[in-house]
C-alpha cells in the first residue's frame, strides 16, 4: 500500500502543470475573440494600465515583507534552515504569478466579453467562464505543482515530517501574497469607482 502512496507527489505536479496548460489554453481562446470597437479598445487599455501600475506599485511594497518575513524564517526557526525561508520566497513568488496573470486575464476578458454580450450571452457567458477559469486553473495549477515539488525534492534527504513542515513554509508565502493582493485589490477598485 506503501508503493500506491509513493507516486501521489508525481500525479499532484502532472496535474498542476495539466492544470497550466489548461489555463493557456483558454488564455489562447479568450484573446483570439475580438476585444471589440475602438473605445472598449481604448478602455481596456487604461484599464490595464492602471492596474498594472497598482500591481507593480503593490509588489514592491509586499515583496519588502517577505524579505523581511523570509529572514525571520532563516533566523528563529530551527527546522529546515535555510530551506523554510527559500520555500516562503517561491511560495510568494508563485501567489505574485497568479496574481498577475488573473489581473492579465480579467482586463482583456472584460472587453471582449462585453463585445460578445453584443451577439447576446450564449457568447458572452462562455466567455467570461473561460477568463475566470484562466484565473483558477493558474492558481491551482501553480499550488499544486509548487507544493508537490517541494515535497519531491525536500522528501529525498530529509524525514517526511521535517519536509511537510518546510512546505507548510511554502503555502504561508502564497497566502502572504494573496492576503495583500486581495486587501489592496479591493482598496484599487472602490478607488476606481
């Protein structure tokens, strides 16, 4: 029962990267429709733009904390030095990811669902799932092939317990990242509004 339990990690990251490949491919569908007439153009653009400048503005503040939260990490925790701090970093690193590309999606998904609904929502509401589903798909896909990797490489040399707890350090630097970029998020549109 042992041996059925040793390839877990393996199908964990195949469905990860399966769930990657699923995100770039309703990428590919949702920016091959049109994003519509020059004004939604135009929007979309400025859109973009203001975002873009919020994310890059709103990284570079959270990245300071998880420089600081990593060397916490390195300095007071006994277990896993210097590797809880490493998979803190890739963990924020991949939340950050996701972030952006979600942010990415959404801008270009709104316009051109909105030139869809033009037709009516048997396009539009297609649409919009396939640029939402972008955002899940990466989001699960990086969670699930970031942990597993860790746990691949940290299980090789270290007991099973010391490398759980090394990627419990992994999934605190996704949720760091989350947390601010879901504060700040919602701080961004009501300013917007």
């Amino acid at each position: 029962m042992a041996a059925a339990f040793d390839y877990i990690p393996y199908v964990a990251a195949g469905a990860g990267l399966c769930g990657l490949a699923l995100a770039a491919y309703f990428y590919r569908l949702v920016t091959a429709e049109s994003p519509g007439n020059e004004r939604m153009v135009e929007l979309m653009t400025a859109i973009q733009a203001g975002a873009r400048a919020f994310l890059r503005r709103e990284y570079r503040w959270v990245a300071g904390f998880v420089v600081a939260v990593a060397a916490l990490m390195f300095a007071l925790l006994d277990y896993g030095r210097p590797w809880g701090a490493i998979t803190y970093v890739c963990g924020a690193v991949f939340s950050a990811t996701a972030g952006f590309v979600g942010m990415d999606i959404a801008t270009k998904a709104n316009a051109r669902t909105t030139h869809a609904a033009i037709d009516g929502a048997h396009r539009a509401l297609p649409l919009a799932f396939r640029g939402g589903a972008v955002m899940g798909f990466t989001v699960a896909g990086l969670a699930l092939f970031g942990i597993s990797t860790c746990y691949l490489v940290f299980a090789v040399w270290m007991d099973v317990k010391d490398a759980f707890e090394i990627i419990t350090a992994f999934a605190l630097g996704g949720s760091s990242i989350a947390l601010f970029s879901r504060v700040g998020g919602g701080i961004y549109t009501k300013a917007a509004d």
